[in-house]
C-alpha cells in the first residue's frame, strides 16, 4: 500500500509540476479564447446592425450609371475625378466617401457630425481633406495658344518650370503682372480692362473655361485677347465698367 501510495504520489506530483508549467499559457490562452467568444457574438450583431446599409450600397452599385452631362453642372471636373478612381479602385478597401468638385470647402469646422469630404480647396476653418486637384491631369482652363488642351500632367509640368526657371532667372524678366485664366466671375473683369488700358503693367487675358474636354457643341469666341467659352443655352452678357459698355462676350461656366 506505501509503495502504492508512493506511486501516486509521485504521479500526482509530476502531474501539478506539469500543471504548474502550463499554467501561465493558460492565463495568457485564456483571455484570447473569452475574446473569440466574444467577438462571434458580436460580428453576428454588427452583421444584423449593418445588413441594411450593406443592401442599399449593392442596390446603389447595381444601379450606377457614368456622370452625364445633362444633370451635373460639374461635368468637367466629375470626369476628371472619375479618371483617378478607375484607376486603383480594385485597390482600395470598402470605402465610403465625398469628394467635392466645387471651388470651395464644403464642411465648416461647427458641423456635426465631421464627415469625410474631399476637397481640392480649404482654410484651417474647414475640415475638408485635401486631395490634388483633377486639374493634374485633365479638364483643366486652356491657356491659348501655348496649353490648348490644359497643362495635362502635373509630373511633366514641374519638370516645365524647372528648365524654364533656369532658363530665365528674376534679372532677365519683365516687371509686369501676368494672367491667363477662365471668367470664373466678374471680379476678374477690371484686371482684364486694366490689361488693355496699362499693357506695360499688366498682361492679362481670358481663356476657353474647360481645355479639350468642353463640348464639340461649345461656342468658342475671339474677345477682350483671349478665347472665351459660351456654354449652350447662355447668350452675349455686356461687361460694363464705369456705367460703360465696353463690349459684349460669352459667359463662362466655370462657377462650379
């Protein structure tokens, strides 16, 4: 019976030896364990909780139809944006997002909740998220006649600068002021009169508002040293300075 009870003992001793070996796995095991319990639940909760959205969002993508013209004053821009996308869309997660064609931010500081838009544009009073305009790459202002078709690549473009800024330092530049852009508004009108009456001062012209991606259709006209842009439907607006109708042109688009 000692010898027994010997034996058991020493069993039971090398068993609790072991145990006490094991013990900290199991403390560390076990909390991982309660985790994975936990988190079943709690995945099929989320899926109950997030199922309805999740319709929506599969209906939505069935039904997706590219940006037509016809309904978005933002045409331009909205291809232009859609041409980065299709690019790495198959590398991006499931995303939610707004991305903001327009000139100026779209969520002010004391909006709640903060959401996730994209903007080209901001101030510190905004919580927009700046991203590179579609203007990089195309459906950016034509400057004519050197950019008929918008400065394209912004990649190829600093390359430009670079030659051209060596090639002509400060010393060898003219003191004028220069411009080239679309009528994006009228408050650009006196800097282009200013041009005409003091050209040693400024060189400033108008330009066609959206490069080569403007419709076929799109009426361009030769006024005030530039080409402007007359979209469809919009007649001769008069540019009048000083109560004076200096000469009538087509009015730009590019408010959006």
């Amino acid at each position: 019976m000692w010898g027994f009870h010997r034996t058991r003992e020493k069993v039971s001793q090398s068993q609790l030896n072991e145990a006490q070996k094991m013990e900290p796995f199991w403390l560390i095991l076990l909390p991982f364990l309660l985790l994975l319990s936990g988190t079943e639940f709690s995945l099929a909760e989320k899926g109950e909780r997030w199922q309805k959205y999740l319709s929506k969002i599969a209906a939505a993508t069935k039904q997706y139809q590219p940006c037509s013209q016809e309904n978005c004053s933002c045409h331009i821009r909205c291809s232009g944006v859609e041409h980065f996308i299709l690019t790495m869309v198959d590398r991006l997660p499931d995303t939610e997002m707004v991305i903001n064609v327009r000139d100026y931010p779209q969520v002010p500081q004391w909006v709640q909740p903060v959401l996730p838009v994209l903007s080209f544009s901001k101030t510190p009073e905004y919580w927009d998220i700046m991203y590179p305009a579609w203007t990089f790459w195309e459906g950016g202002p034509a400057v004519w006649p050197i950019y008929p078709t918008g400065l394209g690549r912004w990649d190829l473009m600093r390359e430009d600068l670079k030659k051209s800024a060596a090639q002509w330092p400060w010393k060898k530049k003219y003191s004028k002021g220069f411009f080239r852009g679309s009528r994006t508004s009228s408050e650009r009108d006196p800097l282009i009169m200013l041009s005409r009456e003091a050209p040693d001062l400024v060189d400033a012209e108008y330009t066609k508002n959206q490069a080569w991606k403007s419709a076929k259709r799109e009426e361009s006209i030769v006024g005030m040293g530039g080409v402007l842009h007359n979209p469809p439907g919009l007649g001769l607006a008069p540019l009048v300075v000083d109560g004076v109708q200096v000469r009538k042109f087509h009015v730009s688009d590019a408010l959006c």
